[in-house]
C-alpha cells in the first residue's frame, strides 16, 4: 500500500507519500481500506518529531479514518467484511489502509458520506469524553470554548447546543465568529481585540462559566481560573500556549473548581473503547437526526498531506481539513 511517512521531522515537506508493508489485523482488529482521514494539530507535532506514536502504533500520521472494512482479525465480532465505518486511531490514518482495534470503530451514521465521516472520530470522542463525561455540562450551563472554529470547537458548539446549554467561544477575527454564530454560539469573543474574562462575567451577570473546554494550555490557565463560576470544570486538551504556568490555588479553592487535563492518543484501549461507545449511544443519533455535522473546510488528495498541514498550522481554516485517498 501507500502512506505518508516521515522520513526525517521537518515541515511539511517532510511528508512522503510512499510505497509501505500492508498492516495486517492483530488479534481483536479490523482492517480499513481507507476512503478518508482528517488533519489533526497531533499529526503536525508528530511530523516535527514532537509526539511520538505509542509503542506498537503505525507509525505514519492519522488520528482517524474512514473507508470499508477489508478483513477481520481473530476474535472480532460484530463486524462484516464491506461495512462503512469510521475510526479512531492512535496513528496510522494517512494511508490506503490501516488496523484498528475493533471497539474504535463506528459505523458510518445515518445520511453522511465517508469523505464527511473521516472528520468525526477525534473531534466527537475529544468532545464527549471531556465536556460530557469528565466536565459533566448539564442543560442551562454556560460552556466557554476556546478555538470556537476549529474542528474540536465547531463540534463543541453543537454538541453543548444539542444538549441545551449556553455557548460563548473564542476566534480570531469576525468571520471565523460568524461561522460560529452559524452553528449556534451565543457569545462571540475575538480574543485579538476583546478580553475574554470581562465577556464571559458581563455575558453571565458576574456568574462565570461553568465549563471551559481548553486548547491553549498554561498562556491561559490564570485567566481561565478567574473565569470559572462556582464550581466550575477547566478541561484542558490542548497546549498551543505552553505547558508551564503558576496557579493560585486560592483561586480554584474558592470557587470549588476543578481541572482536568487528558490527551486521548495514549490512552489505554479498554477507556478509547468506552468513549467510543458513549459516542456511538449520545453523538451518533445526534448526527443521525441532522442536529450535529461535521465541519469540513475542504477536502485534498493524500499525496497533498503537506497542503493540508499547511493549511491547519497557517489556522486559516474553519472545521477539518481532510485527505481522500
């Protein structure tokens, strides 16, 4: 098969569209004959030599796919050669075919095509497993996203949204706010012009946000702190903005708020297959009934991976970009 691989770390000329083994299902795997992946900011770390797979993962780049099932490994159930899926992957989906585990794969949900479906995994699962299942948003709570337009806030803002909370976000300039507001966000905050502490307080009466949903990581953890209402639940999935900070535990002590930070790569395979299935139970029917899409800025040829990480690293981008083989 082909895939792009990284021969040395680089920019994005450092991406290889090349002839490789085919990978072969292990047991409890399936293998995908990939139709689609989509462009992850884990893909562009992992080119510069910066985040390695985990031990046993392929080891090209693509945290997700979608594509027909081409054969099953030992003990798999429930599955047939054929079937239209989609994965989450820990590395892998930037080639003609890859082998997942079988509880990361979804069937492909009702009314949505495979190039579409490829922008799901990650973003659905990232969203679920730490706005809902960690951070518990419940209806009538207020969710503050920061990177409103990229594929995890445009997921993000739907999902909360769906489940009848209020939404503020952060972007980069008017346009991104208003594909935003498109998908139903309630406050619109450009963090190059407005501070988004005094925004969240004057759009909550003083209250705070109940839930921060994070991709910046240690520039914003004070100021995220003093957003937070009571009880509030800072979740931290990203660190564009570095990884070390000071926090005034004073702060969080008395609001009674709490932070969490997780990554979804490295994670064992018995919790990736558990918030798999939480999606497949409260995110697919969403998708299926037409209240939740994927966001697709636009679509490019694998062999073009190195376009399309240009693209997400320049953030000109609204959604995913995602590469069709």
């Amino acid at each position: 098969m082909r895939a792009i691989t990284i021969p040395e770390p680089g920019g994005p000329e450092a991406l290889v569209w090349a002839d490789v083994p085919d990978p072969e299902p292990a047991e409890g795997e399936v293998l995908i004959e990939v139709v689609a992946s989509a462009v992850n900011r884990a893909d562009l770390l992992q080119r510069q030599g910066f985040y390695d797979p985990p031990p046993g993962s392929s080891p090209y780049p693509g945290l997700e796919c979608s594509g027909r099932i081409a054969a099953l490994g030992p003990g798999v159930h429930g599955w047939a050669v054929g079937d239209e899926v989609c994965a989450l992957l820990a590395g892998g989906g930037y080639a003609e075919k890859v082998a997942v585990p079988a509880g990361q794969v979804l069937p492909l949900p009702t009314g949505l095509d495979l190039v579409s479906a490829a922008a799901l995994p990650e973003v659905a699962c990232t969203v679920w497993s730490n706005v809902f299942m960690i951070a518990h948003l419940r209806p009538g709570e207020t969710l503050l996203v920061h990177g409103g337009s990229s594929g995890i806030g445009t997921m993000a803002i739907q999902l909360a949204k769906a489940v009848g909370a209020r939404v503020a976000v952060t972007a980069g300039g008017p346009e991104k706010l208003a594909r935003c507001a498109e998908l139903g966000a309630d406050v619109l905050i450009d963090y190059r012009e407005q501070d988004f502490v005094q925004e969240i307080r004057k759009a909550t009466d003083g209250k705070g946000a109940d839930v921060i949903l994070d991709i910046i990581g240690a520039k914003y953890l004070q100021r995220n702190v003093k957003t937070l209402g009571v009880s509030g639940r800072l979740a931290i999935i990203g660190l564009q903005g570095g990884v070390k900070a000071e926090l005034n535990l004073a702060a969080l002590l008395n609001k009674r708020a709490a932070i969490t930070a997780t990554s979804l790569r490295a994670r064992p395979l018995n919790e990736k297959a558990a918030i798999v299935a939480a999606v497949r139970e409260h995110v697919w029917p969403l998708i299926g009934n037409g209240q939740v899409r994927p966001i697709v800025d636009r679509t490019l040829p694998m062999a073009d991976a190195a376009e399309a990480h240009r693209v997400v690293d320049a953030s000109v981008h609204v959604g995913k970009v995602v590469l069709t083989v």
